[in-house]
C-alpha cells in the first residue's frame, strides 16, 4: 500500500524555487532517507508534504503523520515536562481535551523509556539540553498513531549510541506496526550499518537545488556513478 504520494511537488519562496518537481512513492514499511547539501530542499520538501509551506505546483496523498522538525538552536520555552509533551503524542487529530487512558500512558512510557527519558519525565522542557529534546520529540512522535513518521535530521544531537537506538526504535515499527519512515540524513553509511533490511529495503532519495538527482536502493547507491 502507498503510504505516500507526491506528484510534481514544486515550492517557492517569493522567486526561489526551493523544491522543484519532486514526484515520489513511499510504500507502508519503507524507510526513504532523503539526503543532499544544505539547501538543496530537504526541509521544505517535508513542509510540503504536511502543508506547512503551500505548494506552487503538484500535489500530495498521505496518511496521519507525525512529524519532528529539524532542531532549531532555541529551546522551547513552555511551561510543560517532559512526561507531559510525550504524552501528547498519543492524542488523536480532533480530539480537544487532554484525557489519555490507560493505553496512550502505556505507549508514552515506553517511549520515554525507549529513548532513555524515563529519569527526566517530571523534569520542564525548557531546562534541556538539544540533544535531550530531539529526544522528547522523537519519543512524542514515535508513540502516537500517525502511520507515517516524517524526520528532519533526527540524529543531529544524538551520540551514536543513542542513533543506533533509534534505528533500531524505527526498524521495529516499521516491521511490527508497518509505519513508514522518511527521513532526513547525511549519513547514509550510518543508515546502511544500523537500518537492516526490513520488510523493504532502505532507499535514498538525494535532492540537488531542489531535484531529486537520484532515487533508488540504498545498495545501489554510489555505485556506478548514481
Ligand atoms: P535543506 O533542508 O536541504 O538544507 P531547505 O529546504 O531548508 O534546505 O532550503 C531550501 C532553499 O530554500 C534554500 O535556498 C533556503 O535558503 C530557502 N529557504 C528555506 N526556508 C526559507 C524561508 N522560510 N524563506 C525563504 N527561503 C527559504
Ligand atoms: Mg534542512
């Protein structure tokens, strides 16, 4: 099943064209690591997919999505604890008050434990370090019900140890809950030793000025001049 569908995705910032025609398919289960220099519109092509920038051209088709932005280098700075943005995570869309049941604290507490939180649950989230936060958001999105989970750069701020987690985090739902990941990264070598197979292997997607200049197996890439 497609889990994600853009047709011809263009987006502009007044006369900068920022995305540039991007058509592509993400199956359920599929990790697409979407890499390129900076600028070359990574970020804005995930801004597009969820409908924060409005596209120029194109459209798109997906699911629920969950989605952690790129870090920015300031905190939030909100009166919430850790315990309580995590948890947030496991509200459905429409649903306007913060009643959770039983399952949603299960979800969330496993989360926190997961991304090795549990310690910092009753601590404000304004006191953390990035790296502690990007935590926090991983854990809020990776706990809730959205199918397809959208990262910009989630391993920026994390040691490696804590990216290894992580993969490991994104290869059990994507086998066990069929979630569908698309993610921003430079390191495609880290995602070939820690990404495993899966049900479908990890693909690339590498955008320049705005294009995708390649699309294919992860395997594949590098080889022959792709
Ligand atoms: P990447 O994530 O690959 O580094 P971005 O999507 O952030 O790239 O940026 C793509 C292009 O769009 C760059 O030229 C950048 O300067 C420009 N850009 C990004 N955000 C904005 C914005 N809010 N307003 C104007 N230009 C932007
Ligand atoms: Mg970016």
């Amino acid at each position: 099943m497609t889990m994600l569908r853009l047709e011809n995705v263009t987006v502009r910032y007044g006369g900068t064209v920022a995305v540039d025609g991007v058509s592509l398919a993400v199956e359920e289960g599929e990790l697409l690591c979407v890499a390129g220099s900076n600028g070359s519109g990574k970020s804005t092509l995930l801004r597009g997919i969820l409908g924060l920038v409005p596209l120029a051209e194109g459209r798109v088709e997906r699911g629920r999505a969950a989605y952690v932005p790129q870090a920015e280098d300031s905190g939030p700075d909100f009166p919430a604890t850790v315990w309580e943005v995590v948890l947030t995570g496991t509200q459905r869309p429409g649903w306007q008050l913060p009643l959770y049941s039983r399952s949603n604290r299960r979800a969330a507490a496993k989360a926190l434990a997961d991304l090795g939180l549990t310690r910092l649950a009753r601590q404000g989230v304004g006191t953390l370090s990035g790296g502690q936060m990007q935590r926090v958001l991983l854990a809020r999105a990776l706990c809730g019900h959205a199918g397809l989970l959208l990262l910009d750069e989630p391993c920026a701020g994390l040691d490696p140890a804590m990216r290894r987690v992580l993969y490991d985090l994104l290869g059990r739902l994507r086998r066990d809950e069929g979630k569908t990941v698309l993610m921003v990264t430079h390191d495609l070598n880290e995602v070939r030793a820690f990404a495993g197979q899966g049900p479908i292997p990890p693909r690339v997607a590498v955008m320049e000025h705005g294009k995708l200049a390649f699309t294919g197996p992860l395997g594949d890439y590098g080889r022959e001049g792709a």
